[in-house]
C-alpha cells in the first residue's frame, strides 16, 4: 500500500492489479525493435511492486541490467466491465507517474524463448509511483510533457499524445477482458530513451501537471552512504 496526497488529503493505493502497456509509443517499439502494435499489448505487474516517494529502488542481484521507463498512472475509480470508450473518463479516478521498472536481461531472456515476463517485471520495488494523484476533473491528458533524467541527464522526453492508444481505447480493451476494480492502475506505456540504473543513481521522472518525483536507487543488500 502506498498513500499519496489527493486533493485535501491522502488516497491509499491498495490496486488489486497494475495493467501496463507495452509498446504504447512508437519510438519505444522501434527501440525495442519491434513493431507498432495493431491491438494494445499488455501484462500485468504485482501490487507488490509498488513504492512510494522516499523509498528506494532496489536493484535485483538477479538481473545484470535493470532499466528505467517512466509512464503517466491512470487509477481506476469504480468497478469497470466492459466500458464504451466514450464513458471511460467516468471511470477514472485521477492519476500519477509510475515507473515501469524493467530488468531487461531477463526480459530479452523470456522473449528469445517464448515465455512471460512476469520475472523480468515483478520484483519489489519495481513499480515506484508519486508524488501525488490529481483528480481527472483538474488534468487533461490529452498532451503532456513526460521525461526523465538519471543524476540530471535527460533520458526520456516525451508527449502524452504521442501514444498509439489514447487512454479510453485503453480503459474499453482491458475492461473487455478483464474486470477492473476501483484502485486498480493502468500504466499507459513509455517514450523512447530507456536505459539502465545503476547502484547510487537519482532518478528524477516529471509529468506536465502532475509535477515531479525522485527516486534513489541502491543495489540489493547495500546501503547508500
């Protein structure tokens, strides 16, 4: 559970799942060289993953390359089946930033031999989020400003508009498949520029209206001195 400031107090994030988009800005596939989807592609991260601001992002002994992917957050409000688009927006609560956090060895492990990326996406920590939801009713998403700097080099730049799938089409394909529940995220997919983290890093990640949060990151059983 991670509580986060909204309006005059704190909403406790408590998502039955996080929903994360793959491959949702085209400069990101081609840098993954893959193509654009045709259909959202998407896979699901643990609740467990999550953190908030003032918590460390832990790098796994497991993984020889963990990488950065910042993304705008969509929390659901209510419970949400089968959704037309054009009534998605009734169903949103607000939204934050949220790194989807990759060990991207483990990745390209499980896509040379066909399998989930559970592994590569799951490990605590991997979901870190912040530094506040702001309600759907105070931010057009339409077109905002999305970036990232590791110890203040830009990484990530990008714009909200530039996604492949606007977030109703988003909310009526998931809300096909699966029921989402209130709490529940949808992490909407990253710009180009990802790249990897290392023990000591800061990570500063900002959304247009939404603001900016930090993030230190430390190799598993260290201590940053």
């Amino acid at each position: 559970m991670v509580r986060l400031p909204f309006r005059d107090t704190y909403y406790e994030l408590r998502p039955s799942k996080i929903v994360a988009l793959a491959k949702n800005y085209a400069e990101h596939a081609r840098e993954m060289e893959s193509d654009v989807p045709k259909s959202p592609v998407f896979f699901l991260k643990p609740p467990s993953a999550l953190i908030g601001p003032g918590d460390p992002i832990i790098l796994p002994r497991m993984s020889r390359r963990v990488d950065h992917e910042v993304e705008l957050a969509v929390i659901i409000g209510k419970r949400a089946r089968r959704v037309p688009r054009e009534k998605a927006f009734d169903y949103v609560l607000g939204y934050t930033i949220l790194l989807d956090i990759t060990a991207r060895d483990l990745q390209a492990e499980a896509r040379e031999r066909g399998l989930p990326w559970s592994l590569a996406k799951g490990f605590d920590t991997f979901a870190p989020v912040g530094p506040r939801t702001v309600d759907r009713r105070e931010l057009d998403i339409a077109d905002l400003e999305i970036g990232l700097r590791v110890n203040g080099e830009l990484r990530q730049l990008g714009r909200t508009s530039e996604m492949v799938f606007k977030v109703p089409e988003l909310i009526e394909y998931i809300s096909s498949v699966m029921t989402l529940e209130p709490g529940d995220i949808i992490a909407t997919g990253t710009p180009a520029g990802v790249g990897p983290l290392r023990h000591g890093d800061r990570v500063e990640a900002w959304i247009e209206g939404i603001g900016k949060v930090e993030f230190d990151v430390l190799a598993e059983g260290s201590i940053l001195c």
